[in-house]
C-alpha cells in the first residue's frame, strides 16, 4: 500500500494471527491496486474493473465488492470532494509515482470527461460492478488504507483480540484501550505538515475509534516553483487548492474517517470546519498553510497542542 504498516498490541499475540493479517492486508492491496507493473496487478479485481470499462461487468468478492460500493456512492454524494472516478486524471498526473507530470488543460478536461460517478452499475445480488464508458478507472486511494485498517481489526477482534493500535502510515486504528497509560486512552500524535516524519504538532487521546490524516506534504512534486500534491479536486481536475495543509479526522470506523479526509480537502478552513461541525460521527483537527491548528468542539478536550511554531485556535 506504498507505506509502512505497523501494529502495537497489548499482551500476547499467537503468530497465527498475525501472519493472518499480514496475509490479509497483502491481498488486500493485490486485489485493490491499481498501481505498478501488469506483474503487480495480476490479481487486481479493481484494474480488472478498469480494464472492462466501456465493455462488460466484472465480478468482485464481497470484500472487494463492499468497499466499491462504498467509495462509489460516497461519490455520488460528494463529487465535488471525493470521487473515486478519478483515476484517468490520478494517473495523468503521476504524482507520488516515478514521472510525475503536469497535463495541459485540454487533457484534463477530456479525462473529466470519465469521471462521472453516475456511469457506474452496481449490482448487490450479482456482486458486479460495470463502469459504463471506456477509459473510466477506478482508483480506491483515499480509503483503502482505512478499509484494510477495519478488516485488520476484525481479525485481531475474531481471535479475541481486542486492543492495539493500528497504524498504516497515518492512518491509525485505536482497538480499544491502551494499558500504557492510567487513563486508558492511547496517545496519536498528528504529523507536523511542514517538519521531519514523526514530528508531532500535537496529540489527540483516543481508545476505540480511527485518526486518519491527509496533508498535502504527502506526495507531491513541484514544476516551475508550483507545488502540486497528490489529492485532485474532482471539479477541476487539478490538486485541491484551499489554505488547509492537513487534516486529521477521527470517526468510529477507519474507512469513514480516510472517506472524510479527502471530502474534507476541499473548501477551505472555514467551509471545511462547518462541515466536519455539523457531520455526526466525525471530528477533525484542520492545520493551515499559515500554521493555525482548530479541532472540532467535539475533541477540543483531548486535543493536546505541543508545538509552538503552531497557533491553536478555537474557530476559523
Ligand atoms: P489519501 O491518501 O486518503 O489522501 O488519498 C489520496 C489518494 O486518493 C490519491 O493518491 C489518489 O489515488 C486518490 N484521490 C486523489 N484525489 C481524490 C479525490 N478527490 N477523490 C477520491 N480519490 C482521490
Ligand atoms: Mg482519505
């Protein structure tokens, strides 16, 4: 999944169970990816979903089928901010990959073209999914990670189980309590957006839900002093532009809190804030290009700012 996953567990754990999620979580990703060398793809049930676009519909397993599901009419509902769709234009522009470009914009506006989150049939009883015109791709980036993170927890959960964290390259799942500390809550740190990896801004103690973070330090390059990073505004074509630098958003489930990351990109600090405000089940900690850091009310109290060169803040 292009990053390093790691899981902290309190007590021990036999080495059946986790060689059952490491081997889930590896064939998560070869039947998820849409990334890599046609070797790597092999096993693929989304780029087989891709490569039958316009042509035919392909059968999922549940697994994969659920989570298609999902990212497909989270899209009907906020194209705008999140549309799994995009992937002709995710891979156009290569970012986070070997050759990352910029198209121009008549490339961008033909390969929106494909995007339309609408030109999907989805069938429950049958477990296929057809993307109607050809050259349209799906691309499960913004939530795999989150998806992988639930399933992973339900295995520990299924042998019984029940706390460690979970944590795939910043997008940590809490199971449960921590033992580590007297109040029972585990301490997340959030990456400071402008600092080393595993330079906390502050830190937020949870037990029993997801933090998920997505900034725009990322994946990213940068062409004629422009930077451009890795999450694309689905009504332009072109990476979000908004003065939000990352954001961390913490939800019951991983695969609703990564969904809410990227629906969360858009708008700007004030719009986004409202959003995640009025969104039950869903608190955020936004971090600004200028360095202001605003939790939603409804962590504010577990929220513990570390980092001076940050400015907390109580609204936009
Ligand atoms: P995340 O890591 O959760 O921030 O998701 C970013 C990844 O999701 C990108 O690398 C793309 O593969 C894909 N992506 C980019 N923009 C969008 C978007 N607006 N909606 C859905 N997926 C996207
Ligand atoms: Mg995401």
């Amino acid at each position: 999944m292009g990053t390093l996953i790691t899981s902290v567990i309190s007590g021990d754990v036999p080495q059946a169970v986790t060689t059952e999620v490491c081997g889930l979580l590896r064939s998560l990703e070869e039947r998820l990816t849409v990334n890599g060398p046609p070797s790597a793809r092999i096993k693929s049930q989304v780029n087989a979903i891709n490569e039958c676009s316009g042509i035919t519909a392909v059968t999922a397993d549940s697994e994969v089928y659920r989570i298609v599901r999902k990212a497909v009419t989270a899209s009907r509902e906020y194209r705008n901010s999140f549309n799994a769709l995009i992937g002709p234009v995710v891979k156009s522009w290569g970012i986070g990959f070997d050759s990352p470009r910029l198209p121009s914009d008549a490339e961008i506006s033909e390969l929106l073209t494909l995007t339309d989150p609408f030109e999907v049939e989805l069938n429950d009883e049958a477990s296929t999914v057809k993307l109607l015109k050809k050259g349209m791709q799906l691309d499960l980036g913004a939530i795999a990670k989150g998806y992988a993170a639930d399933l992973a927890a339900k295995v520990y959960n299924n042998h019984g189980v029940n706390q460690g964290l979970i944590d795939l390259g910043g997008n940590v799942l809490a199971m449960g309590g921590s033992d580590r500390a007297a109040d029972g809550l585990w301490r997340i740190g959030i990456q400071s957006p402008f600092k080393p990896r595993g330079t906390s801004l502050g830190t937020l103690a949870l037990r029993d839900c997801s933090a998920v973070t997505s900034g725009i330090y990322e994946r990213s390059f940068e062409k004629d002093g422009k930077h451009y990073h890795h999450m694309i505004n689905p009504a332009t074509g072109y990476p979000f532009e908004t003065d939000i630098a990352s954001v961390t958003v913490i939800a019951a489930t991983s695969t609703i809190a990564d969904l809410w990351t990227t629906i969360l990109q858009s708008g700007g600090l004030a719009q986004s804030h409202y959003k995640a405000e009025n969104e039950s089940g869903i608190e955020a900690v936004f971090v600004t290009k200028e360095r202001l850091v605003l939790p939603t009310s409804g962590i504010r109290d577990v929220f513990t700012h570390t980092d001076n060169d940050y400015k907390l803040i109580s609204h936009p």
